[in-house]
C-alpha cells in the first residue's frame, strides 16, 4: 500500500530535474512539488512546505548537500543523487535513505523510491499513539500532544487546552515517546515545539500553563539549551 510522496528535488544541473521527473512519471504515488537550485533555496521552501522526500545533489555552489542535511534539525526521507562516490559513507552516516551515482537508470532510481516509500510508511505508523479513555481506545497524533501530566495511576495527556486521561504511567510514555519529548520533573514529559519559554526552574508552554524543572532534571532541561 502506497500513499503519495511529495518530493522535492535540490540540484544545481536542470538535466537533473528533468531526469528526476520523468523517471517520477512513471511512479503514481511519486509527486514532484518544487525544485530548488540551490540548497539555500531549499530552507525557504521547506519553510511554507512539508515534503517526505528531497532528491539532493551534493556538489553545490554556496552550501554542499551535506552541510545543507547536516543543518536540518529534522529532514523528511532524503535520496543523494551526486557524481561522487566520495560522500556515500558520510551520506549514510546522515542516515540518508539512498545514494544514487549520476548517471542512474530507472530501475536503480525505482529501487531508491521503494526504500524510501517503507520508511515513510513506517513512520507514519509510529506518528500516532492508541489511548485507552473509558472504554474507547482513542488515537492520537503525538504532534498534537503538548505535554503529560503524572495523575495517580492515571496520566493526564494534553492537547492544547484539554486533555484526554488514560490508565498509564509516565514512565511508560517515556520509553515510548522518543524525539522531541523530554522529562522535565517526575510528574512531567513535555514536547518541546510547545514550549514558549523557560526561565529559571519554569517552563512556560504555549497554552500558557507552566511547569516546575525538577531538581533531578535539570541539568537535561540545560543540555536542551
């Protein structure tokens, strides 16, 4: 089962574009949404649009490919199509999903897109988590939960300016939620795009609630920063 992938494709050669794209033709759920020149282009485009792909050429005026990947904080599914095998190790090191030697044929290129069409659909499984409230079995978008709140035997999830209580510990969620979560007190996960502020022991969050750093947690919390 596929769902469509929207890529973008950041190489300096037009030949590369147009080699990309009509190897995408022949892909249904392959959808090329932009092309960027220039791995700086590449920052204001992602900025107004989210891709699960991008094509990326390593060998670049300005900013090289890699140093382009090492910058991003977190990049969607990424396929290197470079002249140089030179970089392949530290590609792969970047955890990149393939590396591609220019020039490339289409089945070399279709075998890069299955690789990449798993691992987006492995993600998109672990994007979600399943919470019992009630007697429903209630699915959440970890993107949506801004922090959780150590209750009893209960733990209090919340989501903007509510939350849903489920029957867990929070030591449980903390194995279970990885990037972007961190302890901050033994009653407290946040997750921090929802973080607005932290001042002293305080963290302020964006629905205006605030949060003590625990003593134990605080050189985390200073590591962060």
């Amino acid at each position: 089962m596929s769902q469509t992938i929207k890529a973008l494709i950041v190489d300096d050669e037009p030949l590369a574009h147009k080699i990309i794209e009509a190897y995408a033709q022949d892909i249904p759920f392959l959808e090329i949404v932009g092309h960027c020149h220039l791995a700086t282009e590449a920052y204001a485009f992602l900025a107004e649009m989210k891709v699960d792909l991008i094509f990326l050429d390593i060998n670049m005026p300005k900013l090289k490919g890699i140093d382009f990947l090492r910058t991003l904080d977190s990049s969607p599914q990424v396929i290197i199509t470079s002249a140089y095998q030179e970089y392949a190790l530290e590609g792969f090191e970047l955890q990149v999903t393939d590396y591609l030697l220019k020039p490339f044929g289409l089945p070399r290129f279709l075998k890069a897109i299955h690789a990449a069409n798993v691992k987006i659909l492995t993600e998109d499984t672990e994007k979600s988590v399943f919470l019992k409230v009630d007697k429903q079995h209630v699915q959440v978008n970890l993107e949506d939960i801004q922090y959780l709140e150590s209750f009893g035997n209960y733990v209090k999830v919340w989501l903007e300016d509510t939350f849903l209580l489920t029957p867990r510990t929070l030591s449980s969620f903390e194995v279970e939620l990885q990037t972007g979560f961190i302890r901050i007190h033994k009653s407290y996960i946040v997750h921090k795009p929802f973080i607005s502020a932290i001042e002293g022991n305080m963290v302020s969050m964006k629905n205006n609630n605030v949060i003590n750093i625990g003593k134990n947690y605080r050189s985390i919390v200073k590591d962060m920063l």
